[in-house]
C-alpha cells in the first residue's frame, strides 16, 4: 500500500484540523460493503497503522431487503478479518419496522442504522462513530432538503462532526473515492437499489445533479459550499438562542411554554429560530419539520384568536391566550364525567382531588374552592358533571343566566382547563362551576339554618 496518498492525506488533516477524535481514541466506522464505506474503512486502517495511534472497530447492519444481503455481510465480515480488526454483524427486518412504525422505507433504515451503531458503540467504549458520507453526498442531502422545503438551518445538511457521529470523507469526491479504490485493487460490492429511481436521492444524484452539471461542472463544490456557509450561520443563531431561550421559554407539565408577547417583539428571522429550537427540544429531533410548519407556528402569533392548536409531524403546538405551548403528543381529551351526590360525603374528582360535602349548623369562610347553599333551598340528589354545550349559570348583578362559555372566556381560561371544568348541577340548574363561578341563588341568609358546604380538597394519598 502507497505511504501517501490524497484521500489518506485529505483524512489525517480533517481529524487533526477538525478535532473530530484524540489520539488513543477508539473509532466505531459502519461499513456497508460498498464503495464510499469501503474506501473509508481502508483509509483509517492505514492511517492508524502508520501515522496515527488509535483502534478501529467495525459495525455492519443487514437491513434484509435484498436477496444478496447476507453476501453483502459476509463480504463485509470476511474483509474485517483480512485487515484482523474485529467486526460486529446483525441483521434486521427493515421492511416489517417501516410496517408496525408506519414509517418509510428509508426512514425506518436510517433509525434502525443509527440505533445499532450507537448501541455497538456503547457496548465497545468506542467515542466516535465515523460514516462515510463525502462530498457529493453534502451537495445530494442540499438539494433533497430543498425540495422538501427545508429552510437555511437545513441547508447546513451533514455536519463534519454530529454528536458521537463523524464524517472525516465529507471534503473528498466520489471520483476521489473510485480512483483511490482502483489504484489500491481493493474490492467492493454494488448496491443496486442505488441506481434505483424509486427513491428520491437516488433521482436527485442521476437526475438533477447531471443536468444541474451541464450548467456549472462545479456544482458539487458549490453546493458543499453553500452548506458549511450555512453550518456557520447556524453557529451563530445557536449562541444568540443559547443567550434567549432560558428568559423566553420554560417547562411546566411535561410542555414547553413560550411567551407570545416576547416572542412577537423578535425580528421574524429570529421568531422562525426559536419555534424551530422549542420543536427540537420537545421531538428531540427535526425530522420531517420543514418551513411551512415553522411558519404555521409563528402564524399563531399573528392570529386574531387568543386559542388555536396545530398538529405538526411528531409534535403539538397551541396558542393559549399569551403562551405558546410545545409538547410531542396532544394533550389527552378528558372523558366525560358524571357522579351522583346523594348524601355527604368525599367524592373523588376525575383529576385526582376530593369534593367533601358536609351538612353544616352554620355558613363559614369562602374561597374559590369552597361555596355554601341554604340546605332549605337545595336538597339531595346533585349531580357533579362535565360542563355540556350550552350550559348556562346565574351571576350576581346582572338578570337572566350567562352563558359557562362567556365565563371562560371572560376568566381567559385556558381549552385544556375548560374541559376538565365540572358543574354541580342540581337538574338543569346550575349551581357552581367547580372553582370557577358560583350561582347568585341559594344563598345562606345567616338564620343558623342548615348550610350544604362543598370544599374542593387534595388528595393526601396522591400527594404522597
């Protein structure tokens, strides 16, 4: 084997220039059997033998979609064995996982592809895992990422360095890689779902790039270029996002809240960064999120109605008078709920809380969550239910009965909250909405006459 050589050259400068693993280190590399992969694994041998010291391990998952795929495994295994580096094989059903998760193909590849190299990686102590994605692949993923609408974060496309994940090849060509295989003899296998235009990258990479390669020879180095110009863009939003997200945002019940007037005041390049920082932060990911949904978000900063919701991929957004509200699933709707009163006695609340009610000689204090009625004007059985359409309640200083939706929206009460709302009623009549709004009637007139006294209490054994 050549002591130097470019591609070997371009690599041991990309590690050192890019810190993308020390010395000593041990390097998980996924080795598919093909071309790019191939080349990369060959690479790195040589360079841990001859001018850097570190250990490589090799990972090779058979994703069971072609007949020849267990030969491409063997190939892989047997390959490992002539360089005497250890190999780790498994094979999955891809094909079933896209079924039960209802996912692409693709998708459902590349997750499964990524769970077992990190998990090799753990089991192996290996602190960095390298792919061998190179050049033309950065200029492939830009122009994927822009027909599916991506916006200028996901022009950054692949990153040298990602988490345990690396990509030393990401400045090297896929003449490069050819050249440097057929000058070394050394074998590969051929994928050939690669030349299928089923999938949208493959059309991209015998499609569109040659006819975008009539127009400018060089437009591999250009679109590469556009995505590190994006990466360091992205590195400067990430730092002003760092510095605003702790005072504009904050965790309450498994939700993140946004607050709508600090957001509104943002410059709206910054609006689209937050709402994509805050998905990010709930998914855990940017998968599937393109620039429509970012901006349907920010659309509810601008609406008129102090209430609306969005169902995004893998993800829920609502406005809620003045926050914005992030989670990975919708709230639950509630059930609906009814309990008949006969008598005192505790009753449980479908939140968990207790109603007591007890018959007392005379009226007490009262707050939000305790009322009282003339025991004389209101007899047993009541009934404690889920606030229905149209449901109506007195109030004091004003004739008739109000609408209970006039009452929430008056009190700026929240959809959630609303629907977990219970009325006492006592038939058609209303008689309190449960810590909200009591009725104007049937008050104790203070005569030491029987009081009914309803008390909305926690529940001692579930605060325990």
């Amino acid at each position: 084997m050549p002591t130097k050589n470019a591609i070997e050259s371009q690599l041991y400068a990309a590690i050192k220039d890019r810190a993308l693993f020390a010395e000593g280190a041990r390097v998980l590399i996924a080795v598919s059997g093909g071309a790019d992969s191939v080349c990369l694994l060959h690479a790195l041998h040589f360079l841990s033998r001859n001018k850097l010291s570190f250990e490589l391990v090799v990972a090779h998952l058979d994703h069971g979609l072609r007949a020849e795929s267990m030969t491409d495994a063997q190939f892989v295994a047997d390959m490992c064995t002539g360089l005497d580096l250890p190999c780790h094989v498994e094979r999955v059903d891809v094909m079933a996982i896209a079924r039960k998760r209802k996912q692409g193909v693709e998708e459902a590849g590349r997750t499964a592809r990524r769970q077992f190299l990190q998990r090799i990686a753990s089991e192996h102590s290996c602190e960095r895992i390298a792919l061998a994605h190179h050049r033309d692949d950065q200029a492939e993923t830009v122009l994927l990422r822009m027909a599916r609408g991506s916006g200028i974060s996901g022009l950054a496309a692949m990153l040298w360095r990602d988490g345990p994940f690396i990509r030393p090849l990401l400045g090297v060509t896929r003449r490069q890689i050819d050249s440097y295989l057929h000058q070394l003899n050394i074998d590969f296998v051929e994928d050939a779902s690669n030349s299928s235009l089923v999938y949208m990258r493959n059309r991209i990479r015998h499609q569109v790039l040659p006819q975008l390669r009539q127009v400018n020879p060089g437009i591999s180095k250009q679109l590469a270029q556009l995505a590190s110009l994006a990466q360091l863009e992205n590195s400067y939003w990430q730092q002003q996002l760092a510095e605003l997200m702790p005072s504009l945002s904050c965790w309450y019940n498994d939700q993140l809240h946004l607050d709508c007037q600090t957001l509104i005041q943002l410059h709206p390049a910054l609006q689209l960064r937050v709402v994509r920082a805050a998905l990010e932060m709930v998914r855990g990911d940017l998968l599937a999120i393109e620039t429509v949904h970012l901006e349907a978000v920010v659309g509810l900063l601008n609406s008129g109605r102090p209430q609306r919701e969005l169902s995004l991929p893998r993800a829920w957004v609502a406005r809620r008078y003045g926050k914005l509200l992030f989670s990975s699933v919708a709230p639950q709707p509630c059930s609906e709920f009814s309990c008949n009163i006969t008598a005192p006695g505790t009753y449980d609340l479908p939140d968990g809380r207790l109603l007591r009610v007890t018959l007392e000689p005379e009226g007490g204090d009262k707050t939000g969550s305790v009322v009282e009625f003339a025991a004389d004007h209101v007899a047993f059985p009541l009934c404690l239910r889920s606030v229905r359409p149209g449901d109506r309640i007195t109030s004091i200083g004003m004739s008739g009965r109000k609408k209970v939706k006039k009452i929430f929206a008056e009190r700026r009460m929240e959809l959630e909250q609303r629907y977990s709302c219970l009325v006492l009623a006592r038939g058609d009549d209303l008689l309190w909405l449960l810590g909200v709004h009591r009725c104007a009637e049937y008050r104790p007139d203070g005569d030491n006459s029987l009081v009914i006294r309803c008390e909305i209490e926690q529940n001692i054994f579930e605060l325990s």
